[in-house]
C-alpha cells in the first residue's frame, strides 16, 4: 500500500473525530480499508509460508495450512 493511501485513510480517520463523513467518504474509506486489509493478509500468508515447526527431536517441518 503507497505511503498516500496510508495518509488518506488516517486523514479520514481523523475526519471521523471531528465530523461525521459524507457518503462518498464512507465509500473511500471502505475501499481503502479493504485493500489494506487485504494486504496486510497476503503479508502474513506470506510469513507463515515460510514457518518451520520444530519438533523434540530438531525435525523441522513446514506449517500446514488448515483447511
């Protein structure tokens, strides 16, 4: 997410405190909460790809994915 998103939605949070928002940025905060959202996921998908359990015995195995 750009560094501009970023601010949009802090700025729109900050709006929120102060007065409540309009319709059209209620609809632009949804949207960018949900990209944020959705990259924050694919960040922590990533991590837990590459997580190794290690057993008693030093066995490492991969982190299944639970279904």
């Amino acid at each position: 997410m750009t560094n501009d998103k970023l601010q949009r939605i802090n700025e729109l949070a900050r709006l929120a405190k102060e007065r409540p928002l309009t319709e059209v940025e209620l609809a632009e905060r949804e949207v960018l909460r949900r990209e944020y959202i959705a990259e924050w996921r694919r960040g922590a998908e990533q991590v837990l790809e590459n997580t190794y359990i290690v057993d008693e015995k030093g066995n490492r195995r991969k982190l299944n994915k639970k279904s």
